[in-house]
C-alpha cells in the first residue's frame, strides 16, 4: 500500500503542482468513499452475473432468450447449442442463479425467458461492441 500511496503522491503533485500529506490523506479518503459505496456483496453479485454470462454456451442462452422475447421451452433452447441435456441443464440453473433467466414448469415441460437484467446486459452489450471495425 506503501507503493500506491507514494504514486499517488506523484501523482497529486503533477496534478496540483503542490501535494501536502493532507491532499494525499484527503484522496485517499474519497477513493475509500467510493469503494465503501460499492459495498461487497452488490459487487459479489454483479460478479456472479458477469461469470454466468463468461461462458459461450450461457451467453448464447442469454442471446437466444433475449431475442425470442418469449419463453421458449428447453428443448428448443436444447436445438441452439450443442450440450449434453446435464450441459443445458447446468447452463440454465447458473443463469436462473444469476438472476438472468427466469424458469417455470408447464405440465411436463420446463420453459424459460429472459429478465430484465439480461435485456439490458444484452443492449449494452450491443451497444459497445462494432462487429468488422
């Protein structure tokens, strides 16, 4: 921590032109500001959605379910990508953990959509990325 403090001190000082220990404690205490107001588990949370989406075969779930925009029943998301039916299974039970996808029985039939979250993960996610540029 020692380091940081010490290039942060460098760095108030090009940015000041003048640094006392007082700026340097100041930062500090607004940088920690910041951080507290994460707060863990909002942070622990966001990961978990982030990790459920890291995998092809989940995100693809994700796409399909978003772009449906209806629910579509397991052995139609089973036909989109290429799992064991355990595989599918899995996928869908760490999305529906992560809050993604949304699943309910129908008689005998299990069938998913997408939430709200995964439609505005989705946008944004389109929204930042040029394909071919």
């Amino acid at each position: 921590m020692a380091h940081a403090t010490q290039r942060l001190q460098r760095y108030l000082e090009d940015e000041l032109e003048e640094c006392r220990s007082e700026d340097v404690d100041r930062r500090l205490a607004e940088l920690g500001t910041l951080e507290a107001a994460l707060g863990s588990d909002r942070v622990e949370a966001e990961q978990d959605v982030l990790s459920a989406l890291a995998s092809e075969t989940r995100y693809t779930l994700t796409r399909v379910l978003v772009a449906a925009e209806e629910e579509l029943c397991v052995c139609e998301l089973h036909a989109v990508v290429d799992v064991s039916e355990s595989g599918l299974s899995h996928a869908l039970s760490t999305l529906a953990d992560a809050g993604v996808v949304e699943g309910r029985k129908d008689g005998r039939w299990k069938k998913y959509r997408a939430t709200n979250r995964a439609v505005a993960l989705v946008t944004v996610l389109e929204g930042s990325v040029s394909v071919g540029e």
